[in-house]
C-alpha cells in the first residue's frame, strides 16, 4: 500500500502537467475509451503509472485504472497468473523464474522502458558520513555482513552503531542491489534490517533513527531529502552523487538502473482501454517522467519504447 503523503507530494506537479496536456489537446486516441485497466508491482514504478492514470482521467473518465504497488516480484505473479494487465517492474522479468510461469498461462508479454533510476542509499542526516566506495557498500549489505558500526566500514567513520532499513524480497529494488551490485550468487542481501514494500516506512525509519541507513528509488529520496541525506558512491572513480544528470551520463554506477512497464499483448490488442491508457502512457512518458520526479529517457531510449508498443499490434 502507498501512503498518502506521497500521494499528496505528486499531486502539484501532476496538476500543472494536467493543465499543460489539456492545453495542447493531450492524446486523442484516449477520447471513447472506456473500460478498466489493472496495473500491479513496483513502488519505484507506481508514481509514473499513477501519474499517467490521473492525467489520463482528465480527458477520459471513462477509463478506469487500479494501480497496485505489491513489489516487482508479487506483481509479476499477478501478471504472469494474467490477473494484471500491465505490471511496473524496477528490475527485468526473470528468465528462469517469471517468464517460464508466463508461457505455462499464454500471457505473452512486451517489455516497455519508462525512465531511469537511481538507487539512492541514504543515512540519518547528522551522521558524519558523506561517501561509501562500492566495497564498503557490499560490505554493509552482503549476505551475512557482521557490519554493526560505521566505525567498522573506515576508521574515519563515527563510533555509531548502524541500524539498517530496506525493501522487502519481493521488490526490483532488493533484487536490484542484491544481484546487480552486490552479485552474490544466492541473490540475497544481509537479513537483520528493518524491511517494508512501502518506500514511506523506510524514509521514516531513516529520518528518525540516528546512525541509521537504507536504501529505495531516486524519487523517495528527492521527495524527502530535507530530512534524509543521500551518499555518494565511488566505485574506482571517485564519489558521484545520486541525481538525473549523473544517472543520465552513466556516471552514478553501479546504482543507476532502468524502469519498465510490462504489458500482457492480448489485453493490449483487445482491450480500448488498456490500449488508451497505454497509448497515453507512452505519448506522454516524458512529461509524466518528469512531473513524478524520476529521469526521462534519452531520445534513443525513447524511440525504442515507441517502437516496442508499436510492435504489438504489428
């Protein structure tokens, strides 16, 4: 479940990009539309998808979407169950795992890239730590990690024991940092921290606890980043800070990742109002991106999802 103070963050950003589409005369292929959409998975990704619902909603309230945020790995089982039609994902589908359960039910399915994110690792805001090499990063969070104290990670750092909060196991983002950074072969990360689905639980378990750290998307922190600092990371070439442009550049690794939406092909080709929904999703990816204050894609990025979409009705 989201709470409402994010919820409540998005909405002026979200109201002038409304006027702004209404102005231009938005997407027309909405117009008529009518029908409901089910949209499940990802946190990082559910401001988009509920951003693009709520400026969809202004031009045809016809459409009716539910927009789900039950991880990227619960969502994918909704998906791949064909319970969802669309399923936002801050990680790939699994090979292994995910697709087979895909093809076991027919839901065929097409991957569409919807911004870039930058995995934020953020600390109480007084502690006198302001950059983690990527070394000391897996350090922290590695299966079985005995890291209780900064102390332990640099001597440099305060004497100050370290409480840890993060994402449940089935969310893209543990996926993300257990896989892709830390690359344990178990796919896991330390199991002693305090964990949530709910990105808002872990900015407030952060931000009131001293010494304390975790980690979510790029928007949790930007939307909370007067109570919240966030760590540079230095894999080998010095500490770059977490933000658009250093993600864009390529220049915040191993943390920047990419964002998808998932959506079941059938259900695109025979139902207006997913079609509509997505249609409008995808027209207005930047505008969208930008108002739920994630990273749009490049322009080369960008035509590829336009061409993937296009790509499921031939």
């Amino acid at each position: 479940m989201i709470s409402t103070s994010f919820r409540r963050a998005v909405v002026p950003g979200i109201a002038v990009l409304a006027l702004a589409l209404a102005a231009c005369g938005g997407d027309a292929g909405a117009d008529g539309a009518s029908g409901t959409v089910a949209v499940d998975g990802s946190s990082t990704v559910y401001p988009m998808s509920n951003a693009a619902y709520e400026l969809l909603t202004e031009e045809n309230p016809d459409v009716k979407v539910t927009v789900g945020a039950s991880g990227t790995g619960g969502g994918f089982e909704k998906f791949c169950a064909g319970q969802t039609d669309i399923s936002d994902a801050s990680r790939p589908i699994k090979d292994d795992e995910e697709v087979p359960v895909c093809e076991e039910n027919g839901v065929e399915f097409t991957e569409l890239q919807v911004a870039t994110d930058a995995l934020t690792i953020v600390v109480h805001p007084d502690l006198a730590v302001d950059c983690l090499t990527t070394e000391q990063l897996v350090e922290l969070w590695a299966p079985g990690s005995k890291i209780t104290n900064w102390k332990q990670l640099d001597p440099s750092f305060p004497d100050q024991k370290i409480s840890l909060f993060g994402p449940g196991t089935d969310s893209g983002t543990y996926d993300y940092l257990a896989a892709d950074v830390i690359g344990d072969e178990s796919e896991a990360t330390r199991e002693d921290y305090e964990a949530s689905e709910d990105d808002n639980v872990l900015v407030q378990g952060v931000a009131g606890t001293e010494g304390a750290t975790g980690y979510f998307g790029y928007t949790y922190y930007e939307e909370n980043a007067d109570t919240l600092k966030a760590l540079a990371i230095d894999d080998g070439n010095g500490c770059v800070a977490p933000s658009a442009e250093t993600a864009q550049a390529g220049e915040y690794t191993p943390l920047s990742r990419p964002l998808f939406v998932y959506v079941n092909n059938k259900n695109y080709t025979d139902n207006e109002a997913v079609a509509a929904y997505l249609d409008f999703y995808v027209e207005n990816l930047e505008s969208i991106a930008s108002a739920a204050k994630f990273i749009p894609l490049s322009e080369d990025l960008y035509t590829q999802t336009q061409s993937a979409l296009e790509g499921i009705s031939g």
